[in-house]
C-alpha cells in the first residue's frame, strides 16, 4: 500500500555540486546546488537549477558559463557553507581556505582541492517557475590522478562524492557496489 505524501522536490538522491562562476566584478564565487544532472549524453551535458535571488546567477547569465566541483566527502563542511553563504556578503574562499583556479576552456573558475571537475558552457536556459534552469555542455573533465582507475576514468571509490536528500535535509555517502551495469539483468531468470 502506498501512502500520499504530496508533490515536493523529492528524488533520491541529489547530488551535492559546487558550481563555479565569476560575480559581475570578475571575482571568483562558488555556490553548492542540488538539483542538477546528467541531461545529454551527445553533446554531453548537464543541468543546474539556480533562483534568480542567488547571488551566482547574474554572473553565471553574464559568463554563459560554469564549473561543476564535484567535492570530496572531506569537503562536506566547506560544501554546505557554499550553499549557506552569500558572495554578496562574504569571500567563501577566504573564509574556507580553498583555492580558485582559471578554467583555460571556459569563463568561470573551479576549485583546485576537489577530486573532480566539469568545464560546462551554457547552451540553454529555460524558466521555470522559482527556478532557472542552465544546460550546460562539458567541454572537459578534469581529475585528480589519485581518483583514476587503470582505464583512466574516475572511481566513485576514490572520489568519495556525497548526495543530499531534500526533504530529511542530511548528507550521505554512497553506498555498496551492487554489480557491473549490463551484467545484473542476467540474474533474472524467466519460467
């Protein structure tokens, strides 16, 4: 039996994501967001949600142009105060001590201490409603050596990334690996 719990930004899991732009003055800001994913794989892009209120959106519409900072699970903390400061108010990379570095493909900067980065230029933008929504196509991937495995791609073991869940508002790690995609169906057997 299923029990109506009301419509609400609710899936499992978000991601947990600092976005890298530039303010209007050129200077480095981070701002962590949550909803955002995968939403093409040719061209490869991505999706993030930003209000107009945020203090990252005009730079982000000014540059046509962000970075996805996928943090650490040692990050956590530096993460969530991304999400809680202003850049109006406050320098959130003095205040954490992460360094900003200048993306060479495109205008906005990412942060030199997390284990993966995507390069994103903006290619849509679509209202809706409290939200805009920014497509962006990666035009690179950058990743600490230490998080590659022997074929060159990033090992979510290594990485370490963390998810958020909206509605309980706590952070979770990921969990076990339950088996290699394209091999699991296998299992399932048909009289």
């Amino acid at each position: 039996m299923f029990e109506s719990i009301g419509a609400k930004p609710l899936v499992f899991t978000t991601p947990v994501w600092i976005i890298g732009t530039y303010d209007l003055d050129g200077k480095p800001n981070m701002m962590t967001v949550s909803w955002g994913g995968i939403c093409c794989s040719k061209p490869p892009c991505v999706n993030i949600c930003l209000r107009k209120a945020t203090y990252s959106f005009a730079g982000l519409v000014e540059h046509a142009a962000f970075t996805i900072n996928v943090p650490s699970e040692e990050l956590a903390h530096e993460a969530e105060f991304f999400g809680r400061a202003s850049g109006r108010t406050t320098d959130k990379l003095a205040a954490t001590g992460l360094t900003a570095v200048r993306s060479e493909l495109v205008d906005a900067p990412y942060l030199a201490e997390v284990p993966l980065v995507l390069e994103c230029a903006v290619r849509h933008t679509l209202e809706i409603g409290l939200h805009t929504m920014f497509v962006g196509e990666i035009l690179d991937i950058k990743a600490a050596e230490e998080v590659l495995d022997s074929r060159g791609i990033p090992d979510p073991k290594k990485v370490r990334p963390f998810v958020y869940s909206p509605e309980a508002k706590v952070y979770h790690g990921l969990g076990v690996n339950l088996g290699k995609a394209g091999t699991l169906y296998k299992e399932i057997t048909r009289d």
